[in-house]
C-alpha cells in the first residue's frame, strides 16, 4: 500500500497546494447540451424513475398546475448537458493510458492529480439544486462549471480524503439564468477508512478490541414507530389512513391516495421468504457471516428486508415459512429478525 504512506510535511503541503491551485477554475468554455429539452428523453426519464407526476407529459395537466407547459422534471437538470457515452469513454480510456484526453477540463486534471495522489476511489456526496424557473420543453440548455473549493485532507468513514465542490450554472438560449447545481465528491484513498480495521474480520474471543455496534438507521418522524415497534416485540407496519393501504419502508405520504394521514399496523410476524442472499463479503465487524438476509412477504401483504436467524444459510428456501423474533442487537437497538415457523 505504497500509496498510503506517510508523505512528509513538505510533500503535504505542496501536493495540498497543487489542489488548492484548482479552486475558482472554470471547467472549459460554456457548453450547450447536444439537444434542446425533448420529450422523449423526459419519457424515457420519468418510466424509469416510476414518476407519474403528469405535469411532466401532459400539456394541460402542467398549465392547470400554474406552468407554461409541459416541465422536466427537476432532477433532470444535468440530463440536459451530458457530454453522452462515447466522450466519457475516451475520457476513462485515456486516463487509464496517464495521458491527456482531447477534450479534458480542469477537472478532469484535478481528478488525475488526486489520481497520482493514491486518492483514487470516489464518491458523490451532495448535490444542492436551486431553480430560478422550471425548465420547458424547447429550452436548449448551456452549462458553465467551475470547481468552487477543494477540501484539505479529511478522514472520513470512507477513507481519508479530499472533498471537491463543483458549481455548474445552466442558462437557456438568450443566456438567462436558469439553475445552479452544486456538485460535490470526495475523492478517496481506498482502504483507510474507519471501518477498514473491522474488515480483516471480527475481533476473536478474548480480544482487546470491543466489537462495533451495528450501523444505526437514520431514524426521523416517519419511521421512528418501527423501532420503538420492534423495542416492544411489535412489528408495525404503516397504514395510510386515507385509504387503508400498507406501506413499507416507511414514508410520509401514500403513493396510492397522496394522503399525508398514516397509523399504523401490529402485523402477526407470520410470513414466507419472498427472496434472500447470503452475504459473505464485504464483512463489516459487527455482523456474523455468512448472513443470510431475505425480503420477507409478511401475510397482511408488505414486505420487509429482514435478517434470518436460526437458519442454515444452505437450508433457506424461497416460500419457506418464516416467524419474527426480536433480537436486541444492542442496548439500544432492538430488530425484527425472522426464523423457521414451527412445523
Ligand atoms: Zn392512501
């Protein structure tokens, strides 16, 4: 692991100000995208994401909802500007090569240079989108990027890296603002980590090292119920009171009736394995392995993901009975897991 070793203070501080030399760059000339807003892509977009908004394909629907016409949808925005498949291939394949790819922006350079770094993995970490109005089919789109900040060196989770904003402002045809899009990723060193201890393999009895507790789930006002449910050996499943329909993982509104009106549903914990996996890799420290894992279709109809306990991993069976038990996993975190149903 050449990459992660200590580099001395100099070599920080020069490499720290080889990125900083980044911030405020604008990313190339502004680019228009190869099509104005369409809506075939809009189409294609919103089937794929399950979005039945109609403001989106229906004319009169978008003007009774106060719009001029049919919209795009929001989260489209980069759609419209993407430089398409065979420009990012010859981008990834000249990379590869260490070499300059005709066509490459100062990001692209950044990205090699924390590249050479031994910051070579990367993750997106927040977009933040601001709208100044929806935009139509027509526009044509440009876009201009710039990279906003680059991040000193951070440990995080994932490793120990640098975060990298980029903003992109996008105009329409007479060159008025439209939106802006802030982009950022943290770019890597793979395997520094804070979890990178716990994946050479739980620590052996006797040991030192406390073993982690689970990952805690993000818990809000939608689904807090389930885990204070499951604290009380009661698997609740969430109703729409509208229309009576059951819904989970938990959120706030009901797909079916829109309704923002929900109780909820002491479910008997009878159910049958509707799919499952046995995770063997990566292990995470705090988890036995191999972890079978199924989506439980419990009998009122939901489903829900679900350890198996008291299973061979080899011994699952899709449409096998199964039965919730409660498993403290923690003094704080109780889990519904399921079990073979007695014969
Ligand atoms: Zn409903």
């Amino acid at each position: 692991m050449s990459a992660a070793e200590p580099a001395t203070e100099v070599d920080d501080e020069k490499f720290l100000a080889r990125l900083k030399a980044f911030e405020g760059r604008t990313v190339g000339a502004p680019t228009e995208g190869p099509d104005a807003v369409n809506q075939a892509m809009i189409r294609h977009w919103v089937e794929a994401m399950g979005d039945e908004n109609p403001v989106y394909v229906d004319e009169q629907a978008a003007r009774a909802n106060g719009f001029p016409g049919i919209i795009a949808p929001p989260t489209m925005l980069q759609a419209w500007i993407m430089r398409g498949y065979k420009a990012t291939a010859e981008l990834a394949e000249a990379r590869a090569e260490g070499r300059r790819a005709v066509g490459a922006s100062p990001a692209d350079d950044l990205m090699h240079v924390l590249d050479e770094g031994g910051f070579t993995s990367v993750v997106a970490t927040n977009c933040e989108q601001e709208y100044r109005r929806s935009v139509v089919l027509g526009d044509r789109l440009s876009v201009s990027s710039s990279i906003e900040s680059v991040s000193t060196e951070k440990q995080t989770g994932l490793g120990i890296g640098h975060f990298i904003t980029t903003v992109l402002a996008f105009t329409d045809a007479a060159g008025e603002p439209v939106a802006t899009m802030r982009f950022r990723i943290l770019k890597f060193r793979p395997g520094t980590g804070k979890s990178t201890a716990a994946l050479s393999g739980p620590p052996t009895a006797g040991s030192e090292e406390p073993r982690p507790l689970r990952p805690r789930p993000a818990l809000t006002h939608d689904n807090a119920f389930f885990f204070d449910g499951a604290r009380q050996q009661k698997l609740l499943v969430q109703r729409c009171a509208s229309c009576g329909i059951l819904r989970h993982p938990p959120r706030p509104a009901c797909a079916v009736c829109r309704s923002f009106e929900w109780d909820t549903l002491e479910a008997s914990g009878r159910g049958t394995v509707y799919s499952y996996v046995v995770v063997h890799h990566p292990q995470v420290a705090a988890f036995d392995y191999p972890l079978p894992v199924a989506v439980v279709e419990l009998e009122e109809g939901t489903r829900l993901v679900a350890d198996l306990v008291g299973i061979e991993p080899d011994a699952v069976e899709i449409g096998m009975p199964v039965v919730v038990t409660f498993v403290a996993v923690d003094d704080e975190l109780t889990l519904p897991m399921f079990g073979p149903a007695p014969a």
